[in-house]
C-alpha cells in the first residue's frame, strides 16, 4: 500500500517560511513596543533595540539594569523581569519566539502523528516521518499483509522538529499559544506603559 498525504497539488514548498513568518511577526510585535518606549527614552539608541530576553533571570536581569529605558521608566526593569519574565524558567512562550525566530526560516517540520490500523486490528505508527514541503504529497509506505482500514480515521499532525522548542508539538497548536501569550504581554505593557 501507499498512503499519500496532503493536497493533490503537494505540500507546499513555503510552508516553513510561513510558519517562519508567523513566529517572526509575533516577535516583532515584542521589537515594536521595547523600541517605543527606547524611543522616548534615549532616540540616538533605538537602531539597535530588541525586546530583552535570556536563557536565565540572573542574565537578564543584567541586561536590562543597563538598559537605557530603566532610567527613564524605572518600573521597565521589575516589569521586565518579575511581570513578563522573559526567560527560559520564567515565560518560555515569551522567550522561545526569540529564539525560534533566529532558527525556524527554512526547517522542515515533521508529521508528528500517523496511525493507520489495519482491519485485523495491527497498527502501524509512522509518527515522525520526515515530511518534505515541497514537490509532491507525503508518501508512507505499508507492507504486506497489512490492510488498512479505510473506515479508521488517520489523524496527522505537522509538528517542529526543533530540539527543547515544542520538538514534537504540533505547529499549529503551538503559534495559538504563541499568539496568545504575545497577546498577554502587549496587553500589560500598554496597561503598565500608558501614552
């Protein structure tokens, strides 16, 4: 047997960029806002200014108590670090869209799940299977005796690949909790940071 998975037409090639995209925009919106405030602080430094984050709190906690920003919004620091806790251990939505956007433009992403049953009841799992985005559909191959049964529903799921970043999680759920959680940070930083 072959199953063939995806639209007739094949995946499609830019399938990364725009998963690539999507995580790039949401980390600009964090971008946008550090760098509003950067410029009302100190204009001559806004060309270099990227919303703060590190691996640990100690780290950023540095980073930031240099920040020129401090100095004029002394409540960016306990902000920073005690609201949005831009750091591994503290938000990690907040800190891995950072990171995924530096890596995540051009990666293939996997098929998480894919189980077939069979009629007799056997189950093959080719979860993970190297998903290519581009030419033609996802062929998975079955040997025999299986029989598949075509009344089981195959469920398919795309997931990163990215070790210690949502490896194994499936894309789409991940930039909703991605999405959601940029939401909640733009949220209290205009509430904390009123025009």
């Amino acid at each position: 047997y072959l199953a063939r998975v995806g639209p007739k037409e094949g995946l499609p090639i830019d399938l990364p960029l725009l998963i690539g995209d999507t995580i790039h925009n949401l980390n600009s919106v964090l971008d946008y806002l550090w760098t509003g405030l950067a410029q009302t602080s100190s204009p001559s430094s806004v060309s270099r200014v990227h919303f703060p984050r590190h691996e640990t709190k100690a780290n950023l906690e540095d980073a930031i108590s240099k920040a020129p920003i401090v100095a004029t919004y002394p409540q960016a620091k306990s902000f920073i670090l005690d609201t949005v806790r831009p750091y591994k251990n503290g938000n990690f939505p907040v800190w891995a869209v950072g990171k995924l956007d530096n890596i995540y433009k051009h990666r293939f992403v996997k098929f998480g799940r894919f189980v077939a049953h069979s009629d007799d009841g056997s189950v093959i799992d080719l979860s993970n299977s190297a998903m290519q985005t581009h030419g033609d559909t996802l062929n998975l191959g079955f040997s025999a005796p299986f029989k598949i049964d075509y009344d089981d529903e195959m469920i398919v799921d795309v997931v990163f690949v990215e070790q210690d970043f949502y490896c194994g999680r499936p894309v789409l759920e991940t930039l909703i909790d991605l999405t959601e959680s940029i939401s909640k940070v733009r949220e209290l930083f205009l509430k904390t940071f009123k025009p």
